[in-house]
C-alpha cells in the first residue's frame, strides 16, 4: 500500500473509531466522552447499589430504577432536541 493511500485508510479508521458516531448527536469527542464517562459511571454507582438493595432489600429501594428512568430521560430529550433542531434546519433550507 502507498503511502498516501495508507495515511488515508488511517483517516479513515480513526474518523469512525473517534469522530463519527459522537457527530451523530452534535457532540465533539470530548464532549461525547463526558458525557458516556457519566452515564458509565452513574450505571456502575446504581449497580452497586442494586447489589446492596439484593442483600439488605430495605436499603437502596428505588436507586437502580430511578437511574435508569433518569438515563433514559437524558437519552431520549436529548434525541428528540436533536430531531426538532435537524427538522427545523432542514426546512428552513
């Protein structure tokens, strides 16, 4: 493979490893990268408190499926902003 060609497979590599899908919801990287660093740890953080809720059911009652239920809020307001800011853009065009 020729040089040029290699550094354009590269490109291209690191695009969807990196930069594609966090354009998909018009987050840089770094953006993205926060923004999937709190969802992870804030399912990690209900997980252990699902487990504590497993030993003793008296503790931690309700935390596994209030974060879940606020996860998904984030997720899907985000979606739907999203989906009326893409609608709105592609009218006005």
């Amino acid at each position: 493979m020729h040089r040029l060609q290699l550094e354009r497979a590269l490109i291209q590599i690191f695009r969807r490893l990196f930069t594609d899908h966090p354009a998909t919801v018009e987050e840089s990287y770094f953006e993205h990268l926060l923004q999937a660093s709190i969802f992870g740890v804030t399912m990690i953080l209900a997980g252990l408190a699902c487990i504590v809720h497993a030993l003793v059911p008296g503790l931690c009652v309700t935390r596994g499926s209030d974060a879940i239920a606020s996860l998904h809020e984030r997720m899907v307001v985000k979606r739907r902003q999203l989906a009326a800011t893409r609608a709105s853009s592609a009218a006005t065009r």
